[in-house]
C-alpha cells in the first residue's frame, strides 16, 4: 500500500479543498434559479387540471383522481395556472374578459391564501353569463372596471410584483379552447415595475369614489 508523506499529504488535502470549493460553486449556481421566461402558445389542447388546483388548495384530502376522461397532462393552460399559483404575495390582473372556471378558481385559492389580489376589468365584459367576477366579488376580491369609455382591453397579470403575465389571451374558456393566442411571461424587475405602475394608475382611476355620474335632466 502507498503510503504519501508530508508534501503527498498536504498535496491531498488541498486537491480535496479545492474540489469540496468547486462543488459548493456549482451547487450555488443551480440554486440561483435562472429568471423565468416563457411563451405560451394557444389553443391548449383540453386537458383536466384537477389535481393541480386540488393540489394548490392544499386541502390535505387524498387526491380523487377525476373521473373526467381528460388527460392531466403539461399543456399551455397547466403552465399559465402553476405561474400564477406561485404567487406568494400578491396578484394584479387587468383583464378584458374573464370567464374560465379553473383560472377563476387559482384566483380565489390565491385570495383565499393570503395573497392580495386586485383585478381590473371592463364594464361592459364582466357582466357576460360565465363571467368570473362575480365569483372573485363573492370570494372578497377586489374588483374595479372602467366607465364606459372605450374599452379595458388590456390582458396582462402580474405576480409578486416581479413576473409579467401578457399576450392575447384573454381568460376564457372559447379562447383557451380554441384561438390562436400567446401569452409572455417574464421575470423582469424593469417590465413588470413599467406594468404595474400602469396598474396603479388604472386602478386609481377605477376608484369607486372618483367616478362621475351625470345627472339626468341637467
Ligand atoms: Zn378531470
């Protein structure tokens, strides 16, 4: 057997701090996660998202599989919905038309856990039948739309005030389904301040209390 002297000895031990050295860089590295950027492509194929959101409710229950014969599978709707169920703090949505139930339901699950979620939309689209901001109002969700003057045609969302949701695609199950939409989403400190600084400004000017009604007969 080889036994090293002194010099092969300290040789060793600086050989194995320096490859103890590098592998703790190359572990930093993986750990500092790349910013996100993605871009979805619409229609999604349909597809049960069942398990995702039972799953973001954390209810605790055993998992059911649903009995639905649609395939769970990673589709474009899967992905827009596991971005915005990773908010943690909070969600700002400016939405021409919402209507799909699943994404009605991340919403809700996100109010309901703490996040603080406002939405913007338009006056003359919330109304529709299948519209989810009457859901969002009943869950305690901040709500505020537009007078009547063109439309709130914007369809951007963003998360934690550091990912940008935008594209096309407005929330609704004809246009998941069926349209030919792209959504981008971006972790971007310089996009997402640029659209949530427009948020504010529409959201104040949304304000319940800053709206002018006009008389009749004046
Ligand atoms: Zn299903």
């Amino acid at each position: 057997m080889w036994v090293p002297g002194a010099e092969g000895r300290q040789a060793l031990a600086v050989a194995m701090a320096a490859a103890a050295t590098l592998a703790v860089a190359m572990a930093a590295r993986r750990w500092r996660r790349r910013p996100v950027r993605e871009v979805l492509f619409f229609p999604s194929p349909p597809s049960c998202t069942e398990a995702l959101l039972a799953e973001a409710a954390g209810t605790g229950a055993p998992a059911q599989p649903c009995p639905c014969p649609l395939p769970s599978s990673d589709c474009p709707l899967s992905r827009l919905l596991r971005r915005l169920l990773s908010a943690r703090r909070s969600l700002d949505i400016c939405l021409f038309a919402f209507s799909c139930p699943q994404l009605g339901l991340a919403v809700r699950l996100l109010h309901r856990r703490g996040v603080r979620v406002r939405v913007v939309t338009d006056a003359q689209y919330m109304g529709l039948r299948g519209s989810q901001i009457g859901l969002l109002r009943q869950a305690g969700i901040q709500v505020r739309h537009d007078q009547g003057q063109g439309y709130m045609h914007h369809k951007f969302a963003i998360v934690d005030r550091r990912m940008l949701i935008t594209g096309s695609l407005n929330w609704t199950t004809q246009a998941i389904q069926s349209n030919r939409e792209n959504v981008l989403v971006v972790e971007d400190a310089e996009y997402a301040k640029l659209y949530l600084d427009e948020f504010e400004r529409i959201w104040e000017e949304y304000n319940p209390t800053n709206y002018k009604f006009v008389s009749q007969g004046q």
